[in-house]
C-alpha cells in the first residue's frame, strides 16, 4: 500500500523522469534522512541560507549562492536583484518599476514559458534576433551585434536559456554585457548533467545562474539554485527571506547579506511567496554534494539493463525499440519506441492516452508523439516496476 491510496489516489509508473508535473525525481535515502532530521529542530533560516550560500559556493565556484522555489523561483529573485539592487526603495515599488532600468534583453529563440518569472518580477524584455534556420527563411540565428544594438538606458541585463548549441555562446554575450556594466542572468534549469557544468557556466563570467535542485540534482521536487555574485544574492535573499525583525537585532551572514548596503530592513519582498523551508534547504545541500560527488554514477548500469529489459519484453510487438546512449556518460540512457505511422487507435497519442488511464496508469515520455514515438526514461524505473511497465506496453501496443 502507498501513502496516496490513503488519500484515494493511485501511484503510477513514471516513465518521463524527473519532471515537475509528475513531482520530479526520486530523492535518496540520505537526502529523505536529511530532510526529515532537520524538520525536528529549529534555525535561523537566513543563517541556514548562509551556510547554504557557502556550501553552492564550493560546488559552482560561484561567489554565493541561494536555495531557492524551484529553478522558476531562482529565475524570479535573480531578476528581482538585478532590478533592485540593495535599494530599499526599488524592492518596495516591484514588479512596478517606474523611474529606474527594467529591460532585459534576450534572444527571440530563447523565449519560453518559464521567463513569465522573469516578467512577473517586473522586468519587460525587449527580443533581439531571428532564427532564419528553423524558420527555413535563411542561414542565420541571433548575433552579437542584435544584443549590442537593443541595449540602452533602460536595459538592466540579459537574460540567457543556456544550451551549448546557442548561438552566440554564452561567453561572447557576458563579455558584451560586462563592456556596457550589464549584468547576465543565465537560465541553466535543465542543464545538469554533466556535473561539469556546475562550474563551467559560471566561468564564462555569468552573474547569475539558475539550476534545478528537483531533477539531476534530486534534491526536493520545489528547490532550486542561485548562484554568482554576492552583490546580486544578497538583494535576491532579502527579497525572499522573512524580513519581520529590528534592524538593530538583525544579524544576517555577512558573506550572504551585506547589511552595510542598507539602510534599515527591507519589508517582506516581491520573492516572499517564494520561500523555502529549513527542511528543503537542508536536503538540497545534501542532494548537492551527492550529485557534486558523482555518486548518482553508480545507477547507470542498472537504468540501462531496465531499458534493454523492456525493449527485450516488446519483441514481438508492433513497434521499433531504439536506446539512445548519452554522450556525456553521466546522463540517462533513453529507450525510443517508434510506431510506424500513426494511424487511428494505435497512433502514439492514443497508446499514451491508454497508458495513463489503465491500471496501473502509465505516464511515458511525450515529446516525440508528433514523430509518433514514445520515450522511456529510467530514473524512476526498479525490477518490478519494469516488469509492470513490460505488461503494460505490451497490452497497448499488440495488435487488438
């Protein structure tokens, strides 16, 4: 039995990996242990955030770092300190921001549903760029020059969806940043593994970078990470912290919070609604240095005999099983079932359709539907959870 039967709700088979509507990936034994000793006694959360602050640190290389709602979370308190700075009047007025810069500027290509956190701080972004190659109207994507001439009075940045693949690399739009004082603020949610990136974005030079705690990391589901300059976290964490104290009493983590920067105590900021918890926080950092540790490793081989196990259990059935192995030996091996063409009851949407509403539901990956393809991701996968998937794809997909 399962806590949620008690509740009338019935678990599933995740198939689609740590994905937030799903409730993200499964943290460890040490990172639950974690979070359930630090629930019983009491701390300082803006100290706690201190020690978390040092502990991101020396896991980015960044100059501090904050625990944060989820990688949007991040997002909206980075944006909110580069709008603001340590100005108590500033945080006051947010998201309104009448008579002070709120433009950050950012690639058409890289606009997504997850900047409404950004907007939602108060910034407007101005789009630079066109990405003539997917539009099959030229050869170009977004340039350097298309940053520089956006940029003017009222920008207070940049933001950036950091891929690898992005044009123009990261690096070339923080130097152009950094030649007119501009702050970058790097969406970098998704993009762990490889652990090397931890470090190798912030070494570009960025000032901030949101990552996920409740995927790779697999820390709880609603943390995140940011990290950069301290200038820029300590603005981000007055403006999320419980801010109901004296300021005389007050004595924040001088290397989080720069208390000289201000004049008296900020009153509870734009990120109030974003807090964390002291439970959260604990086994975020322990998730961290986990994941930092390359501990996670060890699972590969397992994930992997669970995909090759599934695909053996399909033989025989319509359908083409590809594993995708990844190229940087730290991510998840994924198993690609291709259905030929779509045709009715057993085109890929109706065959997920199924799965979900059968028993037990059945929730596979969807991105390739439109290729009418189904994705398997191990994460969530044991022994027997694999057996039933095999009986369960194999119900849906023989021939009725």
């Amino acid at each position: 039995m399962s806590i949620y039967d008690d509740f009338g709700l019935k678990p599933i088979i995740n198939a689609s990996g740590a994905v937030t509507r799903l409730g993200g990936a499964p943290m460890p034994d040490a990172v639950l242990q974690a979070f359930t000793a630090a629930a019983r006694e009491s701390v300082p959360l803006d100290e706690l955030q201190g020690v978390a602050s040092r502990t991101i640190a020396e896991a980015t290389g960044a100059e501090a770092g904050l625990v944060t709602s989820g990688a949007a979370g991040a997002l909206m308190l980075g944006t909110a300190a580069i709008l603001t700075g340590y100005d108590l009047g500033r945080m006051e007025r947010l998201p309104r921001c009448d008579g002070f810069p709120y433009e950050l500027v950012v690639a058409r290509e890289q606009r997504n549903g997850y900047d409404h956190a950004v907007r939602a701080a108060g910034a407007k972004l101005v789009e630079v760029g066109f990405n003539e190659i997917v539009a099959g109207a030229g050869v170009r994507r977004t340039e350097r020059w298309e940053y520089e001439a956006a940029c003017g009075p009222m920008t207070a940045g940049i933001l950036y969806v950091y891929d690898p693949k992005t044009q123009p690399p990261l690096a070339e739009v923080v130097d152009l940043a950094h030649r007119r004082g501009l702050p970058v603020l790097v969406d970098a949610a998704g993009e762990l593994p490889p652990r090397s990136n931890l470090r190798s974005i912030l070494a570009t030079g960025a000032d901030l970078v949101c990552f996920s705690g409740g995927k790779a990391i697999r820390g709880p589901q609603a943390t995140g990470i940011l990290c950069g300059r301290r200038d820029l976290i300590g603005p981000a964490a007055v403006q999320m912290l419980d801010m109901d104290d004296h300021f005389e009493l007050w004595e924040p983590p001088i290397d989080l919070i720069d208390k000289a920067k201000l004049a008296g105590i900020p009153r509870h900021g734009i990120g109030r609604a974003l807090k964390v918890s002291k439970e959260q926080i604990v086994a975020l950092l322990t998730a961290l240095k986990l994941f930092a540790d390359g501990a996670y490793l060890a699972e590969l081989p397992n994930q992997r005999r669970w995909l090759e196990k599934i695909a053996s259990g399909l033989k025989g059935v319509p359908g083409t099983c590809v594993i995708h192995q990844s190229a940087d030996d730290e991510s998840l091996s994924i198993l690609e079932i291709a259905l030929g063409k779509a045709s009715g009851k057993n085109s890929a949407l109706e065959v997920c359709r199924r799965l979900r509403r059968g028993n037990p539901p059945v929730f596979v990956g969807h991105g390739l539907l439109h290729e009418n393809k189904l994705t398997i991701n191990p994460l969530h996968l044991n022994d027997q959870r694999t057996a039933v998937l095999v009986e369960r794809l194999r119900e849906e997909l023989s021939p009725q």
